[in-house]
C-alpha cells in the first residue's frame, strides 16, 4: 500500500470540505456546519444508503460517499415539488457538483483525473471497503440548517505515495468557480 503524506491528508480533507461546504446546500441563504469525526469508526454510521463518486488518475482513486438517510427532512430539502423532481433526482446532482468541485481543485496538483457518475448502494456495501485497502480515511459530519444531517466520507486508495503542497491560499481564499445552476431535466 502507497503512503499518502500528512500534507496531502490535510489538503485533501480542506478542499473537501470546501467543496461541500459550497455546493451541498441548495439556497444561498442556507446554513452548512462540516465538522470532521476524529477516527473513522464505520460501525457509527447509521444512514441506510449511500451514494459514491470516484476521482482518479493512473496513481491514485479517490472516494467520495455521501451516507443518507430517506427520512422526511432529507427527503423533503433534497426535492424539488415544483419542479416534479424527488430526492433521487436531486441527490445525486448535488453529490455530483461536490465532487466536480473537488475535482477541480485536485486539477490544480494532478494531471489526467477522471471522475464518474453517482452511483447508490446500501450500507452493507461499506463492509467491504477494507479489501479497498484506503492509505487514507476521513468522515464528516455535515448538517444543513440545522435539521438535515448526513455523513461524507473521503476514502484515498494510492498506489504509489502521494504527495502534494496544499496552497491554502489559492484554495480556501478563492472561490469556487461557478458552474451554473443545477437543472434537471
């Protein structure tokens, strides 16, 4: 298994987090609290599915899951009634602008990074991610407005080590670039 440096560990989770931060809520007007959970504890997850997004390149793979709950105010902030559009409609669209940020801000370090589509699957899926072998592991807890909560976590699967100087001030000063509105069809 590759090692992933303490710099990159910390880039990574930063521009992580910013990229949630940015994009998961669906009003400007919203609040957005993503607070890491010290040591990644599986057992403590308890949402019933989970939608998965990869970044990778030819030296490492990158996942990004996204832990939720079907229950009435997460169904209900991820819909849009208006418009006909239900929670599985607008999910994975919003996971999808996360990720898409994220991968940006990784094009700044990393040339050739592909990323997917969403993808959903239940919890008993994640207790096969060991045989990932992840060279680095983060959780968080997100919640929006105060109600909506949900887990993420950044799963880094290196194969070879991974290294990279994090420049705070380009990435957390800047902001992300804007990429539309999100519009379902």
């Amino acid at each position: 298994m590759a090692i992933v440096s303490d710099l990159a560990k910390k880039g990574l989770d930063a521009l992580f987090t910013k990229a949630v931060t940015s994009h998961l809520i669906l009003q400007p007007s919203d609040s957005i609290q993503i607070e890491p959970i010290p040591d990644y504890k599986r057992k403590a997850i308890e949402e019933k599915q989970f939608f998965i997004l990869t970044i990778a390149n030819f030296f490492f793979k990158v996942l990004v899951i996204f832990h939720v709950n079907h229950d009435e105010k997460t169904m209900a902030y991820f819909s849009r009634p208006d418009a006909e559009l239900g929670f599985d409609d607008v999910f994975p669209e919003i996971c999808n602008l996360c990720c898409g940020a994220l991968n940006r801000e990784l094009g700044f370090y990393f040339p050739h990074l592909g990323m997917s589509t969403p993808y959903q699957l239940d919890r008993d899926c994640l207790d096969f991610m060991d045989l990932l072998r992840p060279a680095h592991l983060s959780q968080f807890h997100i919640q929006v407005n105060g109600e909506v909560e949900l887990h993420a976590t950044l799963c880094v699967c290196a194969y070879r080590p991974l290294d990279f100087r994090f420049d705070t001030l380009r990435a957390l000063a800047a902001p992300l670039e804007e990429t539309g509105v999100l519009e379902l069809f």
